[in-house]
C-alpha cells in the first residue's frame, strides 16, 4: 500500500515538473515579443499556472488510480502493463502539443 500510494505521489510531481518545465520553455522562446513584460510579472506567470497544472496532473493521474483499485482484487501485472502504456502515450502526447 505504501509504495502504491509512493508510485503516484512520483507520477503526480513528475507532472507537474514536466508542466513546469514546458512553461519556462514557451517563457525562453517568446522571450524576444516580451521586452517590455518585467521579468517579476514572467516569474509570476509560474505561480499563476500552477493550479492547472495541478489540475491537469490529477486528470491525468485519474485512469491510472481507478486501474490499480482494480488490481488490488485481480491480477495486477495486466493492469500495470497498462497503466506504463497509458503513460507513454500521455507523454508522448504532451510532449508532442508542448513542442507543437
């Protein structure tokens, strides 16, 4: 139970590390249009995204939580298989619409 409840506290902040880190490359890379943005007000747009940040990090961590309360009654490493799938096509996905 311990290391189910550790295995989604890593893939929640892994989310949200990765939301991060797309926001400071879209930041870097339309950094030539805002000259005249202060940087504080750049920096304030991390704190104001976080909450959808969070949001979108429990969407995607949603599937694979109804998947491992199933497991806990049946054959689990099917389920896992799954869940590892699901999440290479989200980050594939996000990965993809980020650099898009």
């Amino acid at each position: 139970m311990k290391n189910t409840i550790l295995y989604f506290i890593r893939h929640y902040l892994f989310w949200f590390v990765v939301f991060i880190f797309f926001r400071l490359i879209f930041l870097i890379s339309t950094s030539p249009f805002s000259d005249n943005i202060p940087s504080g007000e750049l920096l304030l747009s991390l704190f104001a995204g976080y909450k959808l940040d969070l949001s979108t990090a429990s969407y995607f961590a949603a599937i694979p939580f109804l998947f491992t309360l199933v497991a806990i009654r049946g054959n689990d490493r099917f389920v896992f298989a799954g869940i590892k799938w699901y999440y290479n096509i989200i980050i594939l996905l996000v990965v993809l619409l980020s650099l898009a």
